[in-house]
C-alpha cells in the first residue's frame, strides 16, 4: 500500500507520454494529461485530510438518544 500512490504517479506519467509521442498534434494531448491531474489532486487531498484533527472531531459528535 506504500508503493501505490507511487505508482500510480509512474502511470499517469506513462499516459501523458504516450499520448505525447504516439499521438502528437492530436486531441489525445489535450486527454492525456487528465490522470497526472487528477493523481495530483488526490495527492494534495490526502495530505491535507492526514492534518485533519480526529479526536477533535470526535469530541464534537452529538449523543442523540435513539428513539427506535
């Protein structure tokens, strides 16, 4: 699981270049970059999700009573 986000990244470079050398000139450049984009996206979200306090979080749930 430590690898995944590494490869991952490894992937969508492969997919950019790919769409770069085979298809140059081509709508496939303005498709290719599409997973870089989006593995940098999630990259940034994780990182800022593990700043996240959770036990402040958790001191903040309601205790509702279950009327069931």
């Amino acid at each position: 699981m430590r690898w995944l986000p590494i490869l991952n990244g490894t992937l969508a470079v492969v997919v950019f270049l790919d769409g770069f050398v085979r298809h140059p000139g081509s709508h496939s450049l303005a498709i290719a970059p599409i997973p870089g984009i989006m593995w940098c996206t999630i990259w940034i979200a994780r990182h800022w999700v593990n700043s996240v306090d959770i036990d402040g979080l958790e001191k903040l749930k309601y205790n509702v009573p279950s009327t069931l």
